[in-house]
C-alpha cells in the first residue's frame, strides 16, 4: 500500500496534541501531504509559531503539485464543484495511487472512494 496523504485538519488535530490524530499517523510508516496542506497549517500559523511547525512537518514528505495533479483537480472540482484547493489536495492523493485521510466530510463525502476518515470531533 502507498503512504496515505494527510489533509490539513488531521496534521492541525497532530499539532494540537490531539490523541486520534497521532494514534492514525502512527497507524502508518510513511507520511505524505499535498504541498496545499502544507500550506494550509502554515497559514493558520503565526510568524512567531511558523519555524517551529515548519520543523514538525518536517517529518512528512511533501509532494508538490504538478501538471498531472492540476489537470486532475480541475476534473475533479469540474465533477464534484469541490473547492479548488479541496480538489488539489484530493488529485494528489489520486494522482499518487493513495488513499486521503481526512475528518471533513463536509467536502470529502466518506463514502467517496480513496477517503479514508478516521475519527470525527
């Protein structure tokens, strides 16, 4: 199995010391996240806080977005009328033959193939 993608609220709740969120990660060796989750934490971030997060996620392996992923994402936003960096961070999961583990199922319906949504708050 391909490392999952995490979607930002799962890499938040990881931050905040949140007990469901680190017992996922730790269901997995291998961490992945879209570079629009990524800078989607670091935007909820202030200046003074940024380095230190930055480091933390350090330990995920960022995947940028390319041609292949963007072309992806407009045929999923197309489809679905999912917002666009919603759609971004999904066609990089796709793209990259993984599942996405998220707890929004306000945009990523769970019964939705390749969502995984482990614990809601």
């Amino acid at each position: 199995m391909n490392a999952p993608f995490f979607d930002t609220n799962i890499i938040i709740d990881w931050l905040f010391d949140r007990p469901q969120a680190t017992q996922e990660l730790l269901r997995y060796r291998e961490h992945r996240l879209s570079r629009i989750a990524w800078a989607e934490v670091l935007a909820g971030e202030p200046a003074i806080t940024r380095p230190r997060v930055q480091t933390l996620l350090g330990a995920f392996q960022v995947v940028e977005v390319d041609g292949q992923v963007a072309r992806q994402a407009a045929d999923i936003r197309h489809r679905t009328r999912m917002k666009l960096l919603d759609a971004l961070i999904l066609a990089t999961a796709q793209v990259n033959g993984a599942i996405l583990i998220t707890r929004n199922t306000k945009d990523f319906p769970a019964a939705m193939p390749g969502i995984r949504v482990p614990y809601t708050l």
